[in-house]
C-alpha cells in the first residue's frame, strides 16, 4: 500500500477545468477530512464524500474543522478553500491559484496601472452588465449614477414581478437576521455570488486587490466581477426564493443560487469575461492550462528571453 507521501501529484493537465466544476460546496459543522482523492465531511449524520478535482471552491462555515490532509488534496486539485461566515455572508480567508501562468495578472495589472485604460475596462465592464446601454465617454460618476439606477431598476421590476415588497436595500453587517426576507435573500445570494467569482478570479491567478470599479479592499476584483451578474442572476433568484416564503431564507438562497450558476454554466462564462476584459486574445481557448506555462527573464526594451541560462558572456538578442 502506498503512503500519502509518495503518491504522484496531479499536474494541471490532468485537472478538472475550471469552467467545469461544481461553482461552491457549503460545509458547516463538521470535520472535513481526506479519503484517497475525495474530501470526507462528517458529521452527525454521517459521512459524505466528494471528488476534490470537482469542486470549484469549497465555502467552510461556521462549526468546521478541515485535517492537513484534506488541505493537501484541495490544493493538488487547484480547488479554492474559503472561510466564511454563518449563512455564507461574510469572506474570511481564501485562496491557490488552479493556472501557473502569469499572463491575466499581468494583463490586468497592465490595464489597471493606467487610468485610461483602467476606466476603458471600467466601461466594458458596464457594457457586459447592460448591453443595451452604450457607456461611451462616461466618466467614472456618471458609470456609477447609471449603474446605480439600473440596479435600483432591478430591484422594483423583481418586487413586482414576484409580488415580494421592497422597501430598499436596509441590511445590519454582521446581523443577517435582522433584514427582512428579500434583504435576507439579497445578502445571500450576494455572497454567494462573492464567492464564485473569488473562485474563478484565484483559479485564474489574478490579483482581487486590483479592482477596475471598487478599489481600496483586497478583494476589489472580486467584487467588480460578482457585480456583473448581480441584476442577471443575484437579485432575480433572491426574490424568487423570498417569494417561497420567511424560513430558512439564507439555506434556500444558496442552494437556488447553486442550481442557477450550474444550470447556465456561469463558471465557463465568468472565465471568457474575465479572459474577454484582461486579455482579448485568450477568449476561446478551451481551458485555463491553455495561457502557456513557462518562465522567461525580463530584459529591456519589453523583452523576454529564456529563463534558464546563464547571460554573463553572451548576447541576449
């Protein structure tokens, strides 16, 4: 029988993509443990088994303890381990990036790093939100007035199409029960939505702090790409499930956003935007491994040459 320690480690070629996996699993109050390649979460109920190299990421919630083991697997399979709070609402830790190239990170620290450029993904951004809108020479506050607007459009057009009432977005950090069942519903799915796109952003090795809309917090990124399917998915599904009814809002959110996000196969989605805004030129290739994975050496003039030589004696070009 082989040990744990001498067993082969899965390359990126061999992995699950991105695109394909479960979007999230949400585990709390249990031990979470490795059996061969699968993750084990046991509680009193039993023990459930799930296939690491199928999971996108993985939400541990309040009540869960995880071995070095089960790490060690999760990060073999590139899957993303984020720590959050009760119901999913708040982001704690997390991160392993599933790509070995550097091409997205710096394509968007490229773009971010010029204010031109940095509004010009700004106002894509804007464009893939609401296609029927041209954001064309907006600055940065009249991007925000308008997205403002459309999402408080969202908000009335759902309200009346479930017949949920709405009466704003009123919500306590750290009380997710003292909103009401839309609010509640709302948090959730947001969240939910957070931790997708914190999945797909670390599993592409980009960097969240580098925000093209929300700046200031080290998951800027994360943030700007969640928003891109806020009034899409995010609020449509939240009032769906307030309008089922008031028990157990956050449990019946995360599981409609789940069924939605696998259903439309948003993960292949996100991964095209992301690689859409970036770098224009990677849209369409079939998986993350296919961003060329080597190592160069920066040399002037924007440059790159072959790592591993020695360039002492001779002439880089």
């Amino acid at each position: 029988m082989t040990t744990v320690s001498k067993r082969p480690l899965s390359t990126p070629r061999e992995l699950t993509r991105v695109a394909d996996r479960l979007s999230f699993v949400y585990l709390e109050r249990c031990v979470v443990h490795r059996d061969a390649n699968a993750i084990t979460a046991e509680d009193g109920q039993g023990t459930t088994h799930i296939p690491s190299a199928t999971i996108g990421t993985l939400l541990l919630g309040p009540g869960t303890r995880i071995t070095h083991q089960a790490m060690s697997v999760l990060g073999e399979s590139g899957a993303g381990v984020v720590w959050v709070g009760e119901n999913g609402v708040r982001f704690y830790a997390g991160g392993r990036a599933l790509t070995r190239s550097s091409a997205l990170v710096e394509a968007q620290a490229t773009q971010w790093a010029n204010r031109r450029t940095r509004l010009e993904v700004a106002r894509a951004m804007y464009r893939l939100r609401f296609p029927d809108d041209n954001p064309a020479g907006l600055t940065r506050q009249e991007l925000l007035g308008r997205e403002g607007r459309r999402v408080k459009d969202c908000y009335r057009k759902e309200s009346a199409r479930t017949g949920v009432p709405w009466r704003g977005r009123r919500f306590t950090p750290g009380d997710f029960a003292s909103g009401d069942a839309p609010n509640q519903a709302v948090s959730a799915a947001g969240q939910c939505m957070y931790g997708i796109a914190q999945a797909v952003v670390a599993g592409l090795g980009c960097s969240p702090g580098l925000g093209f809309i929300h700046s200031g917090h080290e998951l800027s990124f994360v943030l700007d790409i969640a928003d891109l399917y806020k009034t899409e998915i995010g609020i449509p599904v939240a009032f769906d499930v307030a309008a089922e009814g008031e028990d157990e809002v956050g449990a019946r959110t995360r599981r409609a956003i789940r069924d939605k996000i696998n259903s439309s196969r948003l993960l292949e989605r996100c991964v095209d935007d992301i690689k859409r805004l970036l770098l224009p030129e990677a849209v369409g290739s079939e998986a993350v491994g296919d961003l060329e994975d080597r190592v160069t050496l920066q040399s002037d003039r924007g440059r790159d040459v072959e790592a591993g030589r020695n360039y002492a004696d001779g002439v880089i070009w």
